[in-house]
C-alpha cells in the first residue's frame, strides 16, 4: 500500500486533524497529464488494480481504454474517513495513542477535497487534465470544479446531482438508524468479531437503491432457495459480504458528509461533463440535467440502463465513448493553447 503524508487539516467543523495520510493508486508515466479518478461510497484507490486483482474501473482505465494510461497518469485516493489505508475511524489518534473509532470527526465532502489537494502538490502534481467520480465520487468531483477552477481542466461526473435529494438522505438515515442502534456496536466501540446485523441491513437498504425494480425483478423472478427468495438471500450475502470488509464507522462517516453535499448555488467556471443513469433513485438525471443545462460550459448525456445507479460501474460500451471523447477535446484544446 502506497500512502502520502499530508501533516495536519482543517476541517470545516473548525477541528484540526492531525497526522492525516492519504492512501493511493497512480497508474501511468509519472510525467503525463494526470487524472484524478474518485471512487463511491464503499470503494477504494484501486480503480486499475492489477492483472490478478482488478480494479472497479478497470473495463474504463488502462491502455488503449477510454482512460488511456498510455496518454495520461491516473490517480485515486482512497477517501479521507474511508478504511483502505486513509485517515479514518481505524486510524490510530495521534492525541490519545488508540483509534479513534467513534470519535472520529464528522467530515465534509470539501474536507475530503481539500486533503486531497494537498496530497496532489505533495505528489508534485499542480495540475489536472480531469477530474472523474461516480456517486460519492461525483460529489468530490463537483466539489473540485467548485472549489479548485484554475487546477483542473474539465470535469466528468457520472450518477451524482448537485445536491444530495431528500429520497437519498432518507436512505442513509435508515443506514445511520440501523447500525447506531445495534445494541452490538456499542457506540461505535464494538468488540472487532462482532458480528454486526445492524450494519448488514443498512446495506441491504443501500443495495436497493443501487438498481432498478427492472433489474431485481428480472434477475430473480419470485425464484425461491429453500424456503427464501433468491432475492432474500442476495440481499443477505451483500450484507455479510460488506461487513466482512468495511469497518462500520467508516460508513457512517462516509454516509453523514454525502448528506452535507450541496452545490446547487455555485456556477462552475471549470468544464463539466455529466453522465446520468435512467433508474438512478439516488440521483437521478431530472434533478442534475436542469441545474447542467444553467452551466455556463457544461452539457450532460443521459445513459439508459436497468442497472439505475450502478451503471457507473458496468456496460463501458454504453458511455465509455463520451468520456474518451471529452477527454480527447481537453487534450486537443491545450494542444491548440501550446502551438
């Protein structure tokens, strides 16, 4: 695991985070344009991974792919609060030599942003041809164009919408409910074998919303195992198989700053590429078209998919093309700017 050290943060709360590191992936000659990538609520810096172990966009980065790591240098950090090596509840607290675990500050997609524009100049990178994210990744990538104009050339956001809608916050509210009254967690202090049932079902809440009625019904078709329905049991394993992974305060963390994400007001001077998903509950395109359309440099593209929120992460060939293509017109335009 690769890790930068980035000293202390300030966090919007007003709370100074110390001994803050970032983990990282970057992919590509370390003297090509770069390419910050940002992953979702569960993922990790692994977009490209490797031969053996891909990584969550590995059908979209890579060469001779839409992201060309052949042309660019790719990097993604796993997300301040997140559990992949970054400053997070694991973390141990420099103040009190344990983890830090409950206490753990409330986080603001911004302070991810700005901890990452640390890491950057750090890496020795001032500048970026892109920024890219889906979801919770799309917030961050809003957040930059908002935040850091003048440090990017274009941004490409796909399934995220300006605000974070009152049906997504309702979700993570279940989310939040379920893990924080499992008398098990023990107020964020849970024993680490414990299993925790709570947090099981705040997933399961998630997965429901991640695709579409279409989808679920159309893969599982009422079919029983046992005495369950197959969908009982998916739902069941998507639990486990997360609880297994993820650490259950990272979550919440995560979970509460996607609640803080609002950029409705902010008129972007940074190029905007946004990429919707039909039966995206979450985020759906009537709720970002209209606010892409007031954009004074942005145009957008709505993808048709029964995979609703998740189509970020699957069918490359329905919208792989329009991120090459705007990355292609970034790259033309500076080299017009150059000659």
């Amino acid at each position: 695991m690769t890790t930068v050290s980035i000293g202390q943060l300030k966090l919007e709360s007003g709370q100074l985070l110390r001994e803050v590191e970032l983990a990282y992936e970057r992919v590509g000659e370390s003297s090509a344009p770069a390419i910050l990538v940002c992953h979702a609520l569960t993922g990790d810096q692994y977009a490209v991974g490797t031969a053996d172990q891909p990584g969550w966009w590995s059908g979209l980065i890579g060469p001779g792919k839409a992201v060309d790591t052949g042309q660019f240098q790719v990097i993604t950090f796993n997300v301040l609060g997140g559990c992949s090596g970054s400053t997070g509840p694991l973390s141990i607290n420099p103040e009190t030599g344990e983890p830090y675990r409950a206490s753990f500050p409330e986080l603001t997609i911004r302070d991810m942003v700005r901890a990452e524009r640390k890491a950057l100049e750090l890496l020795g990178i001032n500048h970026l041809a892109a920024v890219i994210g889906g979801s919770l990744g799309g917030m961050k990538t809003l957040e930059w164009a908002s935040l850091y104009p003048e440090f990017l050339d274009t941004a490409i956001t796909l399934a995220v919408t300006p605000y974070y809608g009152d049906y997504g916050v309702a979700f993570n509210h279940i989310g939040i409910q379920a893990i924080e009254n499992d008398p098990e967690f023990q107020s964020g202090d849970y024993h680490p074998e414990t299993r925790l049932k709570g947090f099981e079902i705040a997933r399961m809440a998630g997965m429901v919303t991640y695709r579409s009625s279409q989808l679920f019904n159309g893969r599982f078709g009422r079919a029983r195992c046992g005495e369950e329905f197959e969908v009982q049991s998916y739902l069941d394993y998507q639990g486990r198989k997360l609880a297994g992974r993820f650490d259950p305060n990272s979550y919440l963390v995560l979970l509460k700053a996607m609640n803080t994400h609002d950029v409705e007001e902010v008129e972007l001077a940074a190029e905007l590429l946004s990429i919707s998903y039909s039966h995206d509950l979450l985020y759906p395109g009537e709720l970002m078209i209209p606010w892409v359309e007031n954009q004074p440099n942005a145009k957008w593209e709505k993808i048709e998919t029964d995979f609703g929120h998740d189509g970020f992460l699957v069918e490359f060939e329905k919208w792989a093309h329009h991120v090459q293509a705007q990355l292609q017109k970034t790259v033309n335009a500076k080299s017009h700017v150059l000659a």
